[in-house]
C-alpha cells in the first residue's frame, strides 16, 4: 500500500468538513488518498456508533478513497500521548504518503488540537530508523510535506485550493453524515454547540470566505509551519487550471 496523500482527523467527518473539497480534486486528478480516523466519534450527541460508522463507509465511497483507517483512540480524550503517536508513525510508515494533512494545532475542540499535535508528532517519529527497528514494522518514511487544515479558529493560510467546481460533490459528502445533521430530539434546533448554524452552513460559510482571498467562489485554507519547499511536489499536488 502506496498512499499520495493521507488525511487524519479527529472524527469521522473532521477530514470530510475541512477538507473534503481538495481530497475530491485529488482522486479526480487520480491520486491515492487515504483518510485515518483517530476516534469513531462515540461521544458525539447525534446518532449510534453503528450509524456513524455507516456514514463513514457512504462518505468513503463517495470520495473514492484508496484507504480509511480509525485508530480506535477514546472520543473527547484524544491525547498525543506516546503509544497513540508511535502507534500513528506506525500508520504512516505503512501507508508511506507524499503529503500528510491534520487539523491545525489550534482550535476550539481539544480532540482536534491533539490531533493537530500528534500529526506533528507521529510525522517526524515515521522518520526515525532507530524508531521503526524497535517497532519491528515498515522501515521508516516520513511523508515530504505536513499540512494542516483550519477548524473554526481561523489562522492566516498558506495557500488555499479552490474547490468550485466540486463544492456541491463536497456538500453531498457531508450529507452522508445525515445523522450529524439532523436534530436529535425537539430541543435540539439543528445548532451546533457554541455556533448559530448547522455544520452545512458552516462549511459554506467557511469556503465562500477562504475562497474570497484568492478571488474564487470556494475555497479550502492549508497552513504550512515555515518554508515552503519548491521541489515540484506542489505543482504535482496542486497543478494549475
Ligand atoms: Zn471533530
């Protein structure tokens, strides 16, 4: 197994909301994305596991992954604790992506502010030889590039991916997360925690703004930490037109 890209969110659906748009242009453009899980969101308010992991498996076949993985950590006590960063460098020197993505460091829920650690983390670990000796598993590989993608915190992008022409294949990827979407029970008014809109809005919200900064209708926000290297990787990920 040969991944171009791996993408790891917090929950299912993290990686579809923030990022769902560019994972579609990639598998157009024939590259072979996976998406690993850390938790399988059991601690979310709306619907079961099992129904959640029905959605995850609609979602994946939509976006025409290569791969979807869950790494089986706790919901709402994600930590980039040792075994969960030596266990995700495990993942990675398996799947041996070009390009890792992850949350940004800095957001509002704390499973997705570890995620954003532990991607950081578990990328330089995959690197180390001495590392993956120990481990008895693939020989060590750390993906060229880490990019972060932006939850409700805005940070200041790197680039952004216009996403256009797929935002309504985007939309309909969310859909398949119908029970994140829909109230659970009269009191609930279709209103996130903390926002006045459903994930939907948000999403749009979201890519109508990041969109405007490069004078496109939908856009999708990735920060790189520091220098970008000019070695064609971008231009083989991120191709004009
Ligand atoms: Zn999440």
């Amino acid at each position: 197994m040969k991944l171009d890209a791996l993408v790891l969110g917090a929950h299912p659906d993290d990686a579809e909301i923030s990022f769902g748009g560019t994972m579609l242009r990639w598998v157009d453009a024939g590259l072979r994305v996976g998406v690993l899980d850390l938790t399988r969101g059991e601690m979310g308010t709306r619907g079961t596991v099992e129904e959640r992991d029905a959605e995850t498996r609609a979602a994946t076949q939509l976006l025409g992954l290569a791969w979807r993985g869950n790494a089986e950590l706790p919901d709402g006590r994600v930590e980039p604790s040792l075994p969960a960063r030596e266990q995700i460098a495990r993942t990675i020197r398996e799947l041996r992506p070009d390009v890792l993505v992850a949350h940004h460091p800095t957001d509002l829920h704390p499973d997705h502010c570890a995620a954003g650690h532990l991607a950081r983390q578990a990328w330089y670990l995959s690197g180390l030889a001495r590392l993956a000796q120990q481990d008895g598993g693939p020989e060590a590989f750390r993906p060229g590039i880490l990019l972060h993608f932006l939850g409700h915190i805005p940070a200041d992008p790197t680039f952004v991916v216009d996403i256009s022409e797929v935002f309504e294949r985007k939309m309909d990827v969310i859909r398949c997360y119908a029970k994140q979407l829909e109230p659970s029970g009269p009191d609930d008014r279709g209103q996130h925690f903390l926002f006045g809109a459903d994930i939907l809005a948000r999403a749009e919200t979201k890519a109508r703004f990041f969109g405007e900064r490069i004078g496109v209708r939908h856009g999708e926000a990735l920060v790189h930490d520091g220098p970008f290297p000019l070695d064609g990787t971008l231009a083989r990920l991120f191709p004009r037109g």
